[in-house]
C-alpha cells in the first residue's frame, strides 16, 4: 500500500514540478473526461488553453522584465533607505515548495475543495494548483513560528475556505468587467485585495463630489482622441516611468514600445484562452444542469487571465511610482519595493473591477491596499526572513515580498493562528461567518430580483 502511495505521490510530484504549463492541459483534459467530453476534443481545449496562457505569461514577462528594472532604477535613483528588501513573490514561491509539510498542505487544499464543491459550500473548482503556494505559505509559516502541524493545517484550511469563497463572490465581477464567464479567480494575490477595496468602493460611493469622479481608459479615449488609445497610453506611461528611472531618451521609447505591445497583445492572447476554454464550459453547464438541477460550476484559474486589461495596466503603471513614494513616507514601513513591483497588475485587478474601471478610485484604493501589504510586510518580516534562511536561502538583512503574509487575506490568518490562537481564531472564523451570511443573503436577494 504505502509502495503504492509512493508511486501516486511521485507522479504528482513530477507533474506539480513541470510547471503550470504542463498542469493546465492535463488538468483541463481530465476535466473535460468528467464533464462527458470526448478525449480528442478535451485535449484540444487543455492545449488551446494551455497555449493562451503561455502566451499570457509570455506579455505579462515582457511587462515585468521591462516595468520590473525601470522600477528598481527609481528606487535606487530615489535613495530610498528602507532595511527590508522585497524579494519577490518568486523567492516565496521557492520557500513555499521546499517546505517538508508542503505534500500535507497541497492535498489538504485539494480535499477541501472536493469537500466543499460535494456540499455545495463553493462553486469554484480550483484547477490553478500551482498558485496553491499562496495559501500553503500561511501555514507553513505558522508551523514555523509554532512548531504545530495542527495549527499549521488549520490555518491553510481557513486560507482554503475563505480563498474559494471569495472567488465565488467576485466570479461576478471576473464574467461582467472581464468578459470571461464561468471562470472564478482562486488566486490569492488577487482576490486578498477585495478585503479594502469592497468597503473603499461602498465608502467612496457615499461621498459627495468624490462620488462623482469618474475617469477611464474609455474617457480618455473619448477626451484625448488618439493619445487615448491603449498603445498610445503604454507609449505615453512607459516613457514617463522610463524618465523616472533616469533612462535616456531611446531607453524610455523603448520601454514605452514595450508597455503598447503589453497593452495591445494582453487581449489577444486571452481571446484564445476563452476559445480553448468554452467547449469545457458548454460541457459542464450541461453537465450540472444534469446532475445538480442547474447549479453552474466556475473553473478556478490564475488571475492572469485578467491582468492584461487596460485599466488594468494603466493603474498598475501609475501606481509604480507611486507606491515607492509610500514606502517613504507611510509611519512604519520598512518594506523597500523592489521585485514585486513588476506584479502590481495582480495586485489591483479586482480592485480595478470593483471599481468598474474608474481610474481614480482604482489608484486611491489601490494605494490603501498597498499600504496594508507593506505594514504586514514589516509586521511578518522576522519569521519570513528565518523561514528563508531555514531553507537554505540568504539574504543580507530582512526579507518581505507582496505576497506571502504581506497581502491581507493571509496576514490576518497568520496573525490569528500565532497570536493568541484561542481566542483570535473563533474571532476571525465569527467575522469572516458573518461576511458569508451577509454575502448569502444579497445573493439570494440578487436572484429574487432577476426572477
């Protein structure tokens, strides 16, 4: 038995170590096998899909290798003297898979979304494996800063259950902005956002005068005429952080060039992203209306799927420059921005959505979620740092990144199962039950209306 669990766990090993890539079609295949798809063609769409997300990657790489050293540059050219260097989500990423608990957390993750997709608890069917890094660091943090492979569990539980209902609650906001339906985004770098960016938006709505402003890419389009298209916006933000950075002329061009492919290519490749993924979700629509009286079931995948919108991509531009300067000056950061700032568009995706595209709020929204990110990152940074050393990795003084336990979903849940888990554990399970009657009852609210 146990030769045989080792020959199950080795194959998902090799799978889970080939990358997202490799993951996604066999992933979408086999789910398109379940959903009463013929093999030729449930191939054809992992592959399709496969190749859409390759093709995404490849823009949002060209963004980040461009954005990322431009961002550094400022930094540097700035003198900012902060004593915690943001490494990078790669590096945490890193940390994550070397963790010997990792194996425990990956399946724990993959059981509790069978068991809440069997009870009818999500909606969400997460096959983005890979990014259940996100999730997993929490407890494997915890068990570091604990000892306690229960306390450890736990937490990666709460990061689970919260992490697929909160795609479950902006699938909306993924099928009506992004134009992608029957998708949801598991994936916490992006979703953990919602947690400011909901009361924000619900805030700034009742404000009067600020309630008002409202300024898009589409407004620029119709006010600035050319030099409002999305490739003149690249051109014109590109060359504008490229001077910031201290580029010369034909540098700042060139990442100006870069920014316009970004924004125009983005789109493209998520076009044939969808049309790889509609025959899987044709199948499972009739599939649930079969054998679970019409409930609609969401293929949960990477948010990068949405970053390449235009808003998206402007705000995340204008935000760069910006987030250094609050680095400087927000009381009680010592998180340095530095390699994340090339991943800024996870960050504000689904701040964007909620925003409905409004650039204004997006940016003063988006630079509150990012103050919260930066004081956790400062608050996490010592257990972090010796988590990273622990491992292997070295680093001259201490460690952060925007993802791990700066990003405010899983800050909260490390907090609650490392200080004074007793009591701030069923306080944040009370909270985040009272989100989910909340959020019940407006849905149910939603369809009444509709019917």
């Amino acid at each position: 038995m146990n030769a045989i669990l080792d020959i199950i766990y080795a194959g998902f090993q090799t799978i889970l170590n080939a990358g997202s890539l490799v993951m996604l079609p066999i992933i979408i295949t086999l789910i398109g096998l379940v959903f009463g798809v013929k093999f030729s063609k449930a191939f054809k769409s992992g592959i399709t899909i496969a190749i859409g997300f390759a093709g995404i990657n490849l823009v949002v790489n060209l963004l980040k290798s461009n954005i990322g050293p431009a961002a550094q540059a400022m930094v540097q050219n700035f003198g900012i003297n902060l004593d915690i260097i943001d490494v990078g989500w790669g590096a945490i990423a890193s940390v994550t898979w070397a963790s010997p608990i990792i194996a425990i957390l990956v399946f724990e993750i993959l059981f509790i979304n069978v068991v809440m997709l069997t009870l009818k608890l999500t909606d969400t069917m997460d096959v983005d494996i890979w990014n259940y890094h996100h999730m997993a660091i929490v407890g494997i943090m915890v068990y570091f800063a604990t000892n306690s492979v229960f306390l450890a569990m736990g937490a990666c539980a709460v990061m689970a259950v919260i992490t697929f209902k909160f795609s479950d609650w902006t699938q909306p906001l993924v099928e009506k902005y992004f134009g992608i339906p029957d998708v949801s985004l598991p994936t916490v770098s992006a979703v953990s956002s919602v947690i400011i960016a909901a009361p924000m938006n619900w805030l700034i709505d009742r404000i009067p005068v600020i309630n008002k402003i409202d300024f898009s890419v589409s407004s620029a389009k119709k006010y600035l005429g050319f030099f409002g298209e999305p490739m003149m916006l690249g051109i014109i933000l590109g060359v504008g952080i490229g001077l910031l950075a201290k580029y010369d002329l034909a540098q700042s061009f060139n990442l100006g060039v870069n920014m316009a492919a970004v924004m125009v290519l983005i789109p493209k490749m998520t076009s044939l992203f969808m049309e790889g993924l509609m025959p899987i979700s044709e199948a499972a629509k009739k599939f649930c209306q079969k054998r679970f009286k019409g409930r609609k079931l969401f293929i949960g995948l990477d948010a990068a799927v949405v970053v390449g919108n235009e808003n998206v991509i402007t705000t995340s531009l204008i935000l760069t420059p910006l987030v250094i300067a609050l680095a400087v000056i927000l009381p009680g950061n010592r998180v340095l921005p530095f390699a994340d700032l090339a991943v800024l568009t996870f960050r504000v995706a689904l701040v964007v959505a909620i925003c409905k595209g409004n650039l204004f709020r997006s940016i003063i929204i988006g630079l509150v979620t990012m103050a919260a990110v930066l004081l956790a990152g400062t608050i996490t940074s010592p257990v972090l740092t010796a988590l990273a050393t622990s491992v292997g990795l070295q680093f001259d003084g201490g460690i952060a990144s925007f993802a791990a336990t700066a990003l405010t979903e899983s800050f909260l849940v490390f907090e609650a199962f490392t200080r004074n888990p007793m009591i701030s554990v069923p306080v944040l399970l009370v909270v985040f039950g009272s989100v989910w009657f909340f959020m019940s009852k407006k849905k149910k609210a939603v369809q009444t209306e509709e019917n």
